[in-house]
C-alpha cells in the first residue's frame, strides 16, 4: 500500500545530569517523590520569553520533550507512549550508572520493565493490557498500533521467554482476536481503534479474514464497529477512534478506492469532528478541555496539554495541507508549544506530553517540510 512522507527526528542525547531537563511525569513511579526543600522560598520559575516564530516556537517545544530523560524505572507507559512521541530511536537512560539503551530494543529483547507483559498465543504475541493502571498498555493493540505508526516492520524479533517471535505474530494476533459481535467475555466492549490501524496497514482496507472463534470478517466491518461507537465517551475524547478511522480511510483512499458506502460515513464523520474542534476552540488558541465534543476551558496545565495535543495530533493526520495553514489551526499548534514551553522546567504527564510531540512533529513537518531522520510514516489527505 501507498504510505507517504517519512517524519521526524531521533531523539537528541540528554545531559548527563539529571536535573537538567525534567523527566516526564510518570503516572504510577516506583517511589515516592523527593520532599520539598522546606525553606520556605519559592520554587517558581518566572515564564519563560517565547519565541513569536511559530516554527521556531514549536523547535523549541520539541527541543524540551527530548531533554527529559526517559528512565529504565518509568512504568511501560511511559515508555512506549516516548516511543510514539520521539520514535523507535529514544533512549533510555538508567538513573544509577546514566547507561543508555534503545528503548524499543529493550523491549524486544525482553528487558525487565514495570507493567510490561508479552504472552503468546495461538495466533501469536499479545501485549497484556492493564487498563486503567497507569502502569501497564491501557488499551487493547496500543503499543503495537504505536509502532506500527513509526513504520516497525513486521520481521523486527521479539524475544518473549527465551523464544524468537516478530512483530508480525502481535499483528496476526490483533486481527484474530478482533470481532464485532462481543461473542464471548474476552471480547466484550472491544475497542478496535488501534486495531484498525494494524490490519489496515498490513493486511490491507479490503481484507477479509476469519477470526479465532470462526467470525467472517472484513476491514469494513471493523469501520463500521467504530463508527458505531461513541466519540465523546471514547478514550482521550475519542479522538484515538478518530485517529484510526482517518487512518484507514486515507489508505483506502490512497489506493485509488472510492468514498463510499461505510467510507462515505467515515469521511462525514472527520469533517463533522473537524468543524467541532474548531467551534469548540478557546479564546488562547487551545483546544477545548472538553476534546472534540464540548466548550470547557479547565485551567489545569496538565489536562490543556491532553487535550489540545490529542486533537492536534488527530488533525494533523485528517487536515488537508491548506486546512493546517488555517490561522486557528497555527493557533492551535503555537498555544501547544507555549504549554510545553510553560513547564519546561516542571513535570508533565507522559501521556500528555508524548501525544503532544506526536502531534507537533507531524504538524511541523506537514507545514514547515521539516522531515528529520527515517520512522514515522502516515497516510495523507488527498490533494
């Protein structure tokens, strides 16, 4: 299939010391955090001067997300949503000797990684998902639809219990398992968002299949699931779901198939989600705390940095390359760098904070043309 446009860049090497650039914020650490130094003088940094070049002011946001070290001790989401954000080239860096190691080699080689769990299955390799832990994968296929987003390829070997397995075996097991119909309790309330990601990507937007428990499927079916499933509700505000039905339909569409039927649904559905950005869109530039279904305008910095880069991430891979020239969606991406910029010396959510990049790397290099070192590969809008 028709993928285009390699993105952006390795992550840069961090400072040998530690304090230098502060760590994404992991959701559920190992130990508690240090006290406060309990001398009664502030902590707070006066904001930082921005830069008023929005490319220059995204740079500069970027150039912060990479100075945070990722740790060997952050749980596994942290680290595979750094993954996603910087790409399969991040390092992490153990906080006793300061080593460094590939992320996503560690993993593959079955490095021992808090909340991290590969099994096997009949129809493959399965990453365990611990939802709602803050420690482990939150949702079904998210790690492996991560990758598949930076362009891993289905030979990469994975070691799981001294055995040699790829990552086509977490792919075969992603369409196997995904169903329609919630047949039996592992299959109910499914969310196929990260998988239609997978099996559109490798096995195409008009494969059929049948699945583990005898279930005739196609790529369209899955569409229609999704489309059928709420986006208010759905994670992030649903615009995971959105990010995997545009994806998708931008292959389908990039082997010259026509936008109808269920695709015809799907392309209402991004533009009606679209226009609900932007209505919803705050005064600052930000996008609603609300995502895509709402006004809310919440003052927690942390909650800002989700939501507008969810939805910045999402329309960066929907809009057209007019539509992201569009000064509310420059707003969008510049008061996404200036909250980045904001707590550039204070913790963010790593969750937060790495959809956010994602966004802006994809952004920067659809609008500026600033394509860094070979990984990430997306489908395009037609022209």
């Amino acid at each position: 299939m028709t993928m285009r446009r390699a993105l952006l860049p390795l992550m840069m090497a961090c400072c040998v010391i530690l304090a230098a650039g502060c760590p994404p914020r992991d959701p559920n650490p190992p130990t508690p955090d240090d006290p406060d130094n309990g001398n009664g003088k502030s902590n707070v940094e006066p904001p930082p001067v921005l830069p008023q070049s929005l490319q220059v002011r995204i740079d500069e946001a970027i150039k912060n997300v990479r100075s945070r070290d990722l740790l060997t001790t952050h749980a596994f989401w942290t680290i595979f949503h750094g993954i996603l954000g910087l790409g399969p080239n991040v390092e992490l860096v153990d906080p006793l000797n300061r080593k460094r190691v590939n992320a996503l080699d560690y993993i593959c080689a079955g490095g021992d990684i808090r909340g991290l769990e590969i099994v096997a299955t009949p129809n493959g390799l399965d990453v365990v998902t611990q939802a709602g832990t803050g420690v482990g994968q939150g949702h079904q296929d998210q790690f492996v639809s991560e990758m598949v987003q930076w362009g891993v390829f289905p030979g990469r070997e994975v070691k799981v219990e001294g055995k040699s397995y790829t990552f086509a075996d977490f792919f075969r097991h992603s369409k196997m398992r995904a169903s329609v119909t919630r047949h039996a309790d592992k299959a109910k309330n499914q969310e196929l968002s990260w998988a239609i990601i997978i099996v559109s990507t490798h096995f195409g937007t008009d494969h059929q299949w049948t699945n583990a428990v005898g279930e005739k499927l196609s790529l369209e079916d899955i569409v229609r699931y999704e489309l059928d499933e709420p986006i208010d509700t759905a994670a992030c505000g649903g615009t995971h779901r959105l990010f995997g039905l545009t994806w998708a339909y931008y292959l389908h569409l990039a082997k010259g198939k026509p936008a109808t039927g269920v695709w015809k649904e799907v392309a209402d559905k991004i533009e009606l989600y679209k226009k609900q950005a932007r209505a919803f869109q705050n005064s600052d530039g930000a996008f609603s705390t609300g995502y895509v279904s709402k006004a809310e305008n919440l003052p927690d910095e942390n909650v800002r940095i989700a939501t507008t880069g969810h939805v910045l991430e999402w329309l960066s891979l929907a809009m057209t390359d007019a539509e992201l020239r569009q000064p509310w969606m420059e707003d969008a991406a510049s008061a996404l760098a200036k909250l980045i910029l904001d707590r550039k010396s204070k913790d963010i959510d790593g969750g937060a904070l790495y959809h956010a990049t994602h966004g802006l790397y994809i952004y920067r290099a659809r609008v500026f043309g600033v394509s860094g070192p070979k990984g990430l590969t997306i489908p395009l809008p037609p022209k």
